[in-house]
C-alpha cells in the first residue's frame, strides 16, 4: 500500500462570479510566496471542488454546457502549473462538482459512474440534493458527493429526510459498491444547511464567536447533535472543528449579516471501511480542516480538508501499451501501434484520442478513433488492424486529426466503464517539409 493524498474544497459561491483578480491558490492549499512549483511542499495527488449555488440561468447552462463554468475554469488554471488534469466535472443546476487528478495517476483511473438525486420541490428540482461521483483510484473505490440540503433553522427534519433520500435513492451499478457507504472511502460535503438549536440570537452568537467561545457553541450545532443520535450522518466522520461559523456573511466583509443566526452550514465529512480487504487495513487521516475567512465573494466562505488514504501500490504490466510514436506528419493520415493485455475485456465502442501534451481536461481532445475490431469498413479512416501473432493492434487516424505542429499524446478510453487504460509518450507533430528541413 502507499499514500494518496485528497484535497477537498466545498464552497457555496451564491450565485456569484469570481473577480479577475481573484487568487485561488491559498484556498488550494498552495503556496502563494513564490511563482515556482518548487517551493511547494506537498502537492496533493487529487482535489476534489464541490460548488454549491453556481450560478444557473438558461443562458449560463447553456454556456457550461461547452465551456466551464467561470469556478472551474479558475480552478483549472490555477492547478495546471502542477499537472493536474480535469477528470470530470458534473453539474445539477448549481451542484457543480469536479475533479482533479494528477497526469501521473491518470492510466489507473477506472470505473467512473455519476448519480444525483433532486430535492427541491418535492423532489422535482435540483436546486437542493446531491449529486455524486464514484470511481476507482489504483484498486480502492470512492465515492464523492456534494449537497445542498433544505435551508432554515426550523427545517431539521427535512434534512434529516434529505440525507436518507440521498443515501438511500442512490444505487449505482456496480454490485459491491451499490451504496454510497459501500465504497472504501467516502468523501461528503457541501452546504448541510444544519444550524443551531435554541433561541440564541443572532447578536450572541457573534459575540460568542468574537469571544473565543465556538465550543460552546457547537454544543447546540444540529450536524453534530443527529450524527450523535443516529438520526442521520452517523456513518460518517468529522474532523474537529476549529474555525467560526461559515454562514451567513455580508458579502464582499467579514461582517456577519444580522438578519441571519450564524451557523456552521459547509463542512466536509468522511468515511472509510478500513476491512473492505482481507490481510490489508485502509485508513484515512485528515488535516488541516479550515475556513477560509478572507475569501469574501459569497455570503458563505470556503472550508477545506486534506485527508491521506492509502491505495494500492501501482501495478507496472500496461493494460494498453503505445509502442513509441515517432514524429507525426500534420495534415497526413497517421498510423498508431499498441499492443492490449490478453485478458483485458474490450469494447468496439472504446477509442483512442489525441490530446495536446499540455491538456488540462480529458474533455479536450483534438480527434479520436473507435480502438477495438469489428468497427467500419477497413476502406474508411480511422480502421483498427490487429496483428493476431503478436497482439499488436494499429488504428489509423485521418489526416484532419492534427491540423497543427505541436506536441501531443494519445489515450486509450474504455468506453462502458469510463476508465483510461494507456497513454502514450509525448511526441511531436510536423509538416513534412519542415520535418525534412529539420533533418539537414
């Protein structure tokens, strides 16, 4: 087994845009004193940024339906200098979750499968509920989800029931991780709306705050108090607390809005089965669980969390191996090599991609090939060939796929279970009158 180290972020940005000058790093946990990627002492090998009240017009969905919304966007940048590569991003209204893992762990992703489930209005809208993403990372399966449970002081039971509907709705399709909770490591956040109980106004609990006294506080918090009870969450862990409440600020101060109780409404919590293996114990330690008071562009502020799990040690046999791709020639047909394990199950419909060796998003792609017989006519483009002597397959792309010199990768996708079985050297491309100059 070895470390992996998962860095989650929740934060409901009330339907806010970030500002063009808005530095997301401190709230990524990097280091913001120097521009070098050397001065970074523990680089995570996967965020996880669960958004809650990403703004959800028809004009905005329509643009995120192409593009990233304005959120995922500056994250995306911010985390590129470290080559981490958007894996997915899924979207209800303003539920946005995305992923980030770093390139090195690409070729072990495996087995992605998204649910939500819609809570507002009775359960016909989706502007409160969940939405989550499992998947499995170097053999250990997990499942994040982001909510956003029904609002108000007086509306317990409701969340209560949200919890349950979520927990409970959601089935995915893989029999030994049918459940949320039957995954090796869960990751749960988002806004909980859970408030406290009581009649402490407003006033007092910022006083409370001002003075030092947050755990007595807690005390009458409703997350902690039904995850005591077993009423809901009690599956689930929490780091301690040790930052003030959240919610409910004046936008743009670190005033609290009067109008408003105060309350820890975003939070992180986690879960792991430490038994799921025999002769192997999974384990979870999490740090650094904290708020973000100077990042004020929503009524709420970010919390984060660092949690190391261990994995499995990465296996070196390559279920698809590129033999070395030598200089591509733009605006020609080119032909691809690689090699597939025996035992590996194929689907006509999985298929080989170019990427620019820079991507930041597996989304990006600048053309692609179905990969696995039987597909099209072998008169067509993009025709698989399959050396049965050696185990050697050829896919040959059409001489628009790469319109560009440059540098570039491929990837191999399997197309029922989502998951990245190879990827190639980094190799350029070129005309050929100026692959042939270059030579002299």
């Amino acid at each position: 087994m070895e470390d992996f180290l998962v860095y989650s972020l929740t934060y409901n940005v009330a339907t806010r845009f970030p500002g063009p000058g808005d530095d997301f790093r401190p709230i990524l946990g990097l280091d913001t004193s120097s521009s070098s990627t050397s001065t970074y002492v523990k680089i995570p090998d996967m965020y996880i940024i669960a958004l809650q009240e990403v703004k959800a017009q028809p004009q905005n969905m329509v643009w995120d339906t192409l593009f990233d919304d304005p959120w995922t966007a500056k994250v995306k940048d911010a985390l590129a200098p470290f080559s981490f590569v958007k894996i997915h991003t899924l979207r209800m209204q303003g539920l946005v979750t995305s992923l980030y893992l770093k390139r090195s762990h690409l070729v072990y992703l495996r087995d992605v499968e998204t649910l939500w489930t819609r809570r507002g209005f009775g359960g016909m809208w989706g502007n409160k509920g969940a939405v989550s993403i499992r998947l499995v990372l170097h053999g250990c399966s997990l499942c994040i989800v982001n909510c956003h449970l029904t609002p108000h002081d007086h509306m317990l039971k409701e969340r209560i029931s949200d919890y349950q509907e979520i927990l409970h709705g959601q089935t995915f399709s893989y029999q030994e991780t049918s459940n949320i909770l039957f995954h090796d490591y869960v990751f749960w956040m988002g806004d909980f709306n859970f408030r406290l109980n009581g009649n402490t106004t407003s006033d007092e609990i910022v006083d409370g705050v001002s003075n030092g006294k947050c755990s007595e506080l807690l005390k009458e918090d409703q997350l902690l108090q039904v995850r005591m009870s077993g009423e809901a969450f009690s599956e689930l862990h929490e780091l301690p607390i040790t930052f003030p409440p959240t919610y409910k600020f004046e936008t743009g101060v670190d005033n609290y809005d009067s109008k408003r109780r105060p309350a820890w409404t975003d939070r992180i919590l986690y879960h792991v089965n430490a038994s799921a293996y025999d002769n192997v114990t999974l384990k979870v330690e999490g740090n650094n669980y904290k708020a973000h008071m100077p990042f004020r562009c929503s009524d709420h502020r970010p919390v984060t969390a660092s949690f190391q799990i261990r994995v499995f040690r990465p296996t070196t046999l390559k279920l698809v191996d590129f033999v070395n791709v030598p200089l591509w020639y733009t605006g020609e047909s080119n032909k691809v090599f690689f090699k597939v394990v025996p035992t590996l199950e194929t689907s006509p419909d999985d298929w080989i991609a170019i990427f620019k060796a820079d991507f930041t998003s597996i989304d990006d792609y600048v053309a692609y090939v179905y990969a696995t017989l039987p597909h099209i006519d072998a008169e067509e483009e993009g025709r698989v060939s399959t050396d049965e002597s050696s185990g050697e397959r050829s896919v040959t792309f059409s001489e628009n796929s790469i319109n560009f010199d440059g540098s570039y990768v491929l990837m191999y996708f399997a197309h029922a279970s989502r998951s990245i079985y190879g990827m190639s050297n980094v190799f350029e491309s070129a005309s050929r009158g100026l692959a042939a100059g270059a030579d002299l």
